[in-house]
C-alpha cells in the first residue's frame, strides 16, 4: 500500500512534496505523483493537502497520469 494521488482533485499548491520527509512526492505538470518506492506510508501528505487528492491504494505503482 502507498500514498495515491488522485490528479483531478489535486490542485498543485505542493504542500505533499513539502511534507513527505521522503522525497517520494514529485510534480510533474501541475499534478504531484508518489513514488510508490519510497513511500512508507506515514500519511503526511494525506493529513496537509486541504482538497482531499491522496488516498492510499492496496499495490499502487507510480501514480503518474492516472
Ligand atoms: S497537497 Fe493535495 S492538492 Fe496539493 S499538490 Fe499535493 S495532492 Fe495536490
Ligand atoms: S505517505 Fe508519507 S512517505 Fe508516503 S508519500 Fe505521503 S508523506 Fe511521503
């Protein structure tokens, strides 16, 4: 399981990449992405983004364009 980000909801303010101690959250575009191999699923991001993008996903790979 890892941090999904779901890219219609996600409006690119950034504040995941700011709080993954990770690094396991990128942008690509105007929409983040989590690198399912470094997540460790300690719900940082989940907990600071305000429009309710990321969830976490059962085997989730690279969330990038989905
Ligand atoms: S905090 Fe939420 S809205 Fe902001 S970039 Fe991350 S996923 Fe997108
Ligand atoms: S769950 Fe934690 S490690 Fe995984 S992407 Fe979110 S902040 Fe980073």
């Amino acid at each position: 399981m890892s941090a999904f980000i779901l890219d219609k909801l996600c409006r690119g303010c950034q504040r995941c990449v700011r709080a993954c101690l990770q690094d396991a959250i990128k942008m690509t575009a105007s929409v983040a992405f989590v690198d399912s191999e470094k997540c460790i699923e300690c719900e940082e991001c989940m907990e600071v983004c305000m429009h309710g993008a990321i969830t976490f996903v059962e085997g989730a790979k690279v969330a990038y364009g989905k």
